[in-house]
C-alpha cells in the first residue's frame, strides 16, 4: 500500500465504497451458513501454526464439526502446515495482505476470521476492512494502541451496520486484564452488591520465550513515533481507545518503583500496561460505564518484598527505558534486532511447555476488596496465547448467535464475556476468584 502513515491508511480504507457486488449477504444471519466456521490467516507462521495445531486437535471432526480453512500467501506452505497438524484436508485459500479483491472473497466465506499476521500496522488494515465490508467476525493478537485506534476511527460505523464484530486483543495481551477485570467486577458486585471503584492488577510470574512477532510490533511502533511525533500524546493518553468525550480519572501507567499495600508487594512498570489499560478502559466504556464514572484501573509488574523486591521493580523501568531507546537509534537498533527472535521465529515447545504467568487482581470498593488470579502453565506469548485466540474464535463461531455482543470494534470482555472465560477454564487456564 502506498500510503506511508498508518492514519492515512485509516482515512484512506474510510473513503472505500462500503459493500461491493459480490460480498457476503449483509447484514449478517450468523447462522453458519458461510462455508467456513474459521479462516485462519496467517497459518504458516509460528503462532499462526500453533492455533492451526490447537484447533484441529480438539474441534475438527468432534462433535461441533468446525468447517476450518488456512489462509495465506503461499500453497505450498500452507500444504506443509496443514500435513504437519495432521490435516492434509483441509481447505486452503490464498490471499495477499495488501490485495482488498483476494481478501474480500475470503472474508465473504468466513463466519469468523483469525489473523496472526503482524505487524498488524504493517499488515493488518486491509484484512479488518474486508471483514468490515463483508459482515465477518474478526480476532487478533495485536498489541499495538496506534493501529486499533485507526481502525475505530476507520470502520466502527460500518462494522455496526454489517454487524461485523472486529475484536482485537484476543492474546495475552489482553485477555487476562480484560477478563480478569470483568470476572472479579462480577463477583464483587454478587458479594457486595455494587462494583468495586478500582481494580488493580499486577503481573507476578511470565516465564517463556521472547516473541518475535512482538518484538516487531514494538519495533515498528518505534518507527511511527519517529515518523509521527504527535502520536507520542495519543499513545500516552489513558483514555485514548474510548469514544470521544468518555474518560475518567486514571492519569498515565507506573514508571518507577512503588510499594502498593493493596497488593502487598513492591511493584514496577508492566511492558504491556500500555495497551491492556486502554482495553479495559474501552470495555468499561462500551458497557455503559457500569463500574463508575470515577472507575480507575492500573497495571503493574509484581516484584515481591523486601530490598530485593524494591531493587526488582527499579530496575524493570531502567530495562524499558534502555530497550526503547536502543530501538529508536540506528547504531544500536542493528544490534538488539540481530540478538532477538524475528517475526515466525519462537521458543522451542520444550520452553512453550515449561513457561506459565500468573496475574493477580485486587478490586477494591465501600472499604471492601475481592481478590482473583488469572493463570496459565503454559508459555503465555505462544502456548497460551494460542489457546485463547482459538478459544475466543470459536466462540465468536459456534456460540455468535447466543452473544448479545453486536457489530463494531469491540473487546474481548465486551464481545464474548463470561462466555469466553467459561472456554478458557474448560481449555485449562485458571480464571478464579478467591474466597
């Protein structure tokens, strides 16, 4: 695509004729009438294989019969993917990221469409356009503020009007915040009979290898701030995935080290603070502000007691700070890139089996507090990054029609809610409130 800033992309995918002869019927049955219950874009990459790896394992051929195709730029490896997850059957459809004909045909036979494709600022606007236009579910694994805000600005009108359900965030980052907050807000208000003002949470342990495709994401953001100053405001806005004019009282994300007694530990900046906080502020925004006007939620790095507790959580703000300044120059940029996975690259299964993170909420309200751990014993940037893509997927395809979650850009929280949280524990991740 020609245009280089992602906003122009954002006013330029605006501007394109809303439906098209051809396109799926609209608005949308979700009756799963399409051909496929899932299209998989992507499938050839690392995360993109371990979906296709998840979902084949425990819905194809069992009672739900999940109609799945992969999808991407290249037959043969497509061919290769499908044989290595012991499916040769299925199904494949090719498509460029930057081609809107090919991805509009694919789009109008999905009921839902998964893409692990990122950059998603790099690559990730034409396929959201498409599943727009065409009335499709949609679910990702971006992480990054500056592309799910062009594409609220792009598409959240007309994914209401096809019904279109474009649901970013659908990983670690940010199905555990998001989640999270919603699970322990709805046991607060069963045991108290109100929501709690605030959540905090902090994440405790993530063992597991680097992400190449984050890393990337990270890297590109650079790119554009460099690119684009102004967007420094907007990604440092709390508030900045909400509609207009809808905001609160939370100020900017923890950068040094605090001793939080609510928590009772010390506590350090979170690198995916950035983005999770913004998706919990836009559910909660979605939702009609039902928590409160003056609701406030934080994110932060759990780095336990004591001298070595406090010594921990200083140094993770140093780390960041050090990372995206390498990052953002030239001389050193080269450097760290050479040293860290690349996008397709990941850990070995033997570190995905032996990775885990736990996340700890506190909600706390009237003088009361309700505390809740989201968890998982699998590498949480792959393995279980993996489950719950899939799982929030499936449950855009099998049980769409049952959500009261209507078209736009929503969240996972307000998308799927407690119905997705039954599906990861079901799947084997820990979604519990303590007693």
């Amino acid at each position: 695509m020609a245009t280089k800033s992602l906003y122009g992309v954002a006013l330029a995918l605006r501007l394109r004729l809303p439906y098209e002869p051809g396109m799926a019927t609209l608005p949308r049955t979700r009756d799963r009438s399409r051909e496929f219950d899932i299209v998989l874009w992507g499938a050839t990459g690392f995360t993109g294989r371990l979906v296709a790896e998840y979902l084949v394992r425990n819905y194809l051929g069992g009672e739900a019969g999940l109609r799945l195709a992969l999808a991407g730029r290249n037959k043969a490896k497509l061919e290769e993917v499908a044989n290595e997850v012991g499916a040769p059957q299925l199904p494949l459809l090719i498509g460029d990221s930057f081609d809107a004909d090919s991805l509009n045909a694919i789009a109008a036979k999905a009921e839902v469409l998964i893409t692990t494709v990122g950059p998603y600022a790099k690559y990730g606007a034409e396929i959201v356009a498409a599943c727009v236009r065409n009335g499709t579910d949609y679910c990702d694994l971006t992480g990054e503020t500056n592309f799910i805000l062009a594409m609220i600005d792009a598409h959240e009108d007309e994914a209401k009007r096809t019904g279109a359900r474009i649901v970013h965030c659908c990983g670690y980052d940010s199905i555990p915040s998001d989640l999270g907050t919603l699970m322990v807000q709805e046991a607060f208000k069963r045991r108290h009979g109100g929501y709690a003002s605030q959540v905090k949470m902090a994440s405790v342990q993530m063992r597991g290898g680097p992400s190449g495709g984050t890393i990337a994401s990270m890297f590109n953001m650079v790119d554009e701030l460099k690119e684009n100053p102004g967007l420094r405001k907007i990604m440092g806005n709390p508030y900045a995935l909400n509609p207009k004019g809808v905001r609160g009282p939370d100020k900017g994300d923890q950068t040094g080290a605090r001793f939080d007694k609510d928590l009772d530990m010390w506590t350090g900046a979170f690198i995916m603070a950035g983005i999770n906080t913004r998706v919990v502020r836009r559910s909660h925004a979605l939702m009609g502000l039902p928590w409160g006007e003056d609701f406030r939620y934080s994110e932060v790095t759990g780095t336990g007691k004591g001298v070595k507790g406090w010594s921990r959580a200083a140094s993770i703000g140093i780390g960041m700070v050090a990372f995206m300044g390498s990052a953002a120059l030239p001389f050193t940029r080269s450097f760290v890139e050479k040293r860290l996975p690349s996008p397709g690259e990941g850990p070995s299964k033997e570190v995905r089996e032996n990775g885990a993170f736990k996340t700890l909420l506190v909600a706390l309200g009237n003088g009361q507090a309700e505390r809740a751990v989201v968890a998982d014993q699998r590498d949480p940037g792959y393995g279980s990054t993996a489950v719950m893509l899939s799982e929030a997927a499936i449950c855009l395809a099998l049980e769409g029609a049952r959500l009261s979650s209507e078209g736009g850009i929503l969240t996972p929280a307000t998308a799927m809610g407690m119905r997705l949280v039954e599906r990861l524990r079901a799947a084997g991740l820990t979604f519990e409130v303590q007693s």
